[in-house]
C-alpha cells in the first residue's frame, strides 16, 4: 500500500509538489470567486445564505453535530442552546467577515464598544506599558479589532500566517485596510515586534481559546481540559504590562436607532498587581484568564467558533475564516 504524500509547509521552508500545487490553486481559485459572488449579494441575502449554508452543514456533518452537542453539554449542562444554533450563529459571523471587505462597511456599523468598556482600555493603555488584549473567536471577533482601530485604540494581532501565502494577503485585504496589523508568529522578529508594540504603549491581540502549536499548558475552559497559549501571560508578566480580556458579546437590550440591536464589546482588566516574580504568577495568571473567558463564552455560547474544534489539540479547524 502506498504511503500518504507528505504535506509541505511553507510556512516552515518546504516546497509544494506539483500535485500539491495544482490542488491548492484550485482551492484559491475557488474561494476567490466564491469571495467575489458573495460580495455581489446585498448585505441581507448574504447572511441568509450564510444561515442556510450553516443548516447545510449540520444536516450533513453528522460527526461534527455530535461533537458540538457534546460541548455544549459539557459546558452548559443541559441547556436549551442546540447545536443546530451553534452552526448557524457561526455561519452568520462568516457573513460578518465578508462584509468587512466591503470598503463602505464600517465597522460600527453592527457592533458597538460597551462606555464602560472603552474607559477600562483607555485607562489601561494610558498607564504605558501596553496592554496584553486576550480575546476569544465569539462572535465577530474580526470586526472587534477593526472597531477598536476606529474607535482611536492602537492595537496589533498576533496571526498565524495561512498555508497558503495567497490567502495570508486576502486576510491582510480585510485588516490592512482598517488599520488593523498583523503580527504573524513564525515570522523573523516577531518577538521583537511584540516588545516594541508594548514598549510604545500599545495594545497586542491574542487569541487564545483554541489551541495552537505554541507553548501551552492546560486550562479548564468550558467544560473540558484544553490547551491554552503561554505567551500572553508571560509576556505580560515580563514587561508588566496590563492585561484585559475584550470580547464580544450578545445583543444590548437597547434597540439601536434602526430597530435592530447588535453585539456589544466587553472589556475587562485581569488583576496582575499582586502577583509577584516567582514562577507560580504565570500559572496564577492563566487561570485567571480562562476563568474571565470561561464565563464570555457560557453567556454566549451558540457564537463560539471553539465548540467545532476537539479540546486539547491543535486546531484543524482554520478555513477562510481564521488565520491565527
């Protein structure tokens, strides 16, 4: 029986087969001009379609299915949230994505930053030494960022370039534009890049609910023992910098002026003033973290892209919609 063609990554020097080749531009040639379809559709039809395709999914994903159901029970213990709304409530914050690309969306357009919110990040990046931003995929984490740029807030990701360098640039076509920029892991200096952001008194993106290839160590976080990243902790540790958790969340009950509500922004500081030097204070400080997430996340589950991906392993679960 013949072996598996190895995989190549080009993130880590290798080089594609021709076969390997041929398959990924087909892949690219078939998101850009679904890209380039779903642009053409009015706002509204495009979320429809994006629901629909999410209907689609649970319908014929039935392994899938069960493992978001799985964690939905594990983490709510039998709540009325089904696993159906789980998939539909994501294939919306696609759609969400997607009008991102649109140069005339802004992004306050259909979310806000809570007045409490932007109080605590001011005062946090006002103390200098840059602010360790920990955010969760739940609900539009993408137009989260950009609406924190236009807001007037400094900020900076840290990103996992794609596979496939041509779709690193479509995600840059939906960050650069606003202001939003990317620091992507693997990448010469990025350490470094990291240290400066911070040492200008600036803010520094981490997504951290879905497990990496980086450094982690084990946390509880809705309902099941998952890998959670190092680094945000330490770094922040090691230059002191504030820490704040910032994520989206449901609806206000304040209808905006168009008879709609939309998801609000949530920022929150994570106490770091009594913890010392010695080497308990990063693990006191992660779980301070997973705690503050574990809690974002239960009030808004069905919105929580972490619900498809298998706890304590690397995401597989990527696409078009997440890079990092």
């Amino acid at each position: 029986m013949a072996s598996e063609e190895p995989v190549a990554d080009v993130r880590e020097g290798g080089t594609w087969t021709p076969r390997q080749r041929r398959k990924n531009d087909a892949v690219y040639l078939l998101v850009r001009a679904l890209l380039a379809f779903a642009l053409l559709l009015p706002r509204r039809a495009l979320r429809a379609v994006c629901r629909a395709l999410g209907f689609v999914a649970y319908v014929v994903l039935p392994r899938t299915r069960r493992a978001v159901a799985a964690r939905l029970e594990a983490g709510l213990n039998h709540s009325n949230v089904r696993a159906q709304t789980v998939f539909t409530t994501v294939a919306e914050m696609l759609a969400d994505t997607l009008d991102l690309l649109r140069p005339d969306e802004r992004a306050g357009a259909r979310l806000s930053l809570d007045p409490a919110s932007r109080r605590v990040f001011a005062e946090a990046l006002a103390e200098g030494r840059g602010v360790v931003f920990v955010a969760a995929h739940l609900g539009p984490w993408e137009r989260m960022a950009a609406l924190l740029v236009e807001e007037g807030f400094p900020v900076a990701t840290v990103a996992r370039e794609s596979y496939d360098p041509r779709f690193t640039e479509l995600y840059e076509r939906l960050r650069r534009p606003r202001g939003v920029r990317s620091l992507y892991r693997g990448r010469p200096g990025v350490a470094l890049s990291i240290t400066r952001e911070l040492a200008k008194g600036r803010a520094v993106g981490f997504l951290v609910d879905i497990p990496a290839r980086v450094p982690s160590a084990t946390r509880r976080l809705f309902g099941a023992e998952v890998l959670v990243p190092i680094g945000p902790a330490r770094i922040a540790l090691a230059r002191r910098a504030a820490v704040v958790v910032g994520t989206c969340a449901p609806a206000a009950s304040t209808p905006s002026a168009s008879g709609s509500s939309h998801p609000i922004v949530r920022i929150s500081r994570v106490l770091l003033e009594d913890l010392g030097p010695d080497s308990c204070a990063e693990d006191v400080l992660m779980t301070r973290i997973a705690a503050e997430l574990e809690r974002r996340i239960a009030a808004w589950p069905e919105a929580w892209l972490g619900s498809f991906v298998p706890p304590g392993r690397p995401a597989a679960l990527r696409g078009a919609l997440d890079p990092h």
